[in-house]
C-alpha cells in the first residue's frame, strides 16, 4: 500500500542580526537600520540583499524584530517592519527612556524571496544607537 502525502517542503526560518552598532542620525522619519548579516547560526541557510533578510520560504510566517538602543537624551524608540518596500506593522513605541528595547511582531502570508526589511524611529531629535547582536529580524512559521 502507498500512502501520498500532501504535505510540501518543511518551512526554512531565516534570520539577521545587526553585525555592529547602528548610529542613528536624528530625523523626524523611519530610517532602514542597516549593517545586519545573516545569522546562519541559529537560522541555516538565512541570506541578507541590501539589509533586507531574504526569506527562504513561503507561506505563513511569523515575523519578528528587536532593537535594543541608547541615547543621551530620553525618548521611544519605535521598529517598522517593511515587506518588499511595504510596512506591514509598526510596533508600539516603548518606554521613554535613555535606553531601551522596542519590538514588533506580524503574521503575515510570505513567499520565497520576499525581503524584508527594518526601520528604526525615536520620539527625541538626537542621536542614539542600536546594540550589535541584541538587535535582529527572524522569520519563523506562522500559525
């Protein structure tokens, strides 16, 4: 007896993390953090074009990012989440204060190869900086 089976290739996570600390530049704007590099480590396989973590496969996935910052000058600290050049959530401005950690999640419906992207904002008109390693983008099954 042969059993078909419907089920298609196992979903591949992708993930990116910031190789080195990202100076953000004061602006009254979303601006892309950039300096990320694949985290192959934890996540085979993940490739980074442009900043922008490639997903390795399709379907549901869940997106998830974090930003760990510091500043002389308190203020919220806010991520977008961008999917080929459209944002697909904004996450709730954290705490005001020195320093801090935002974060932003979404399910979305991906296909293989869209890209993804990262953009920081913060409430002060100053100077701050997202930490190496703590801040990163993953995309893993969704529900």
């Amino acid at each position: 007896m042969f059993v078909v089976s419907s089920h298609g290739p196992a979903y591949k996570p992708s993930g990116m993390l910031l190789s080195s600390s990202f100076a953000a530049t004061p602006n009254n704007s979303y601006q892309q953090v950039t300096g990320f590099v694949a985290d192959t480590t934890n996540y085979p396989g993940s490739t980074v074009s442009s900043n922008a973590l490639v997903l390795q496969s399709g379907g549901s996935t869940t997106l998830t990012a974090s930003a760990t910052w510091s500043s002389s000058l308190a203020g919220a600290g806010q991520l977008q989440i961008e999917r080929n050049g459209t944002v697909v959530v904004t996450g709730s401005a954290a705490a005001s204060a020195t320093t801090g950690t935002a974060t932003a999640t979404v399910n979305i419906t991906g296909t293989a190869g869209d890209l993804i992207t990262l953009w920081w904002f913060y409430s002060t008109f100053t100077n701050e900086t997202l930490a190496a390693t703590t801040t990163f983008l993953h995309a893993t099954k969704g529900p």
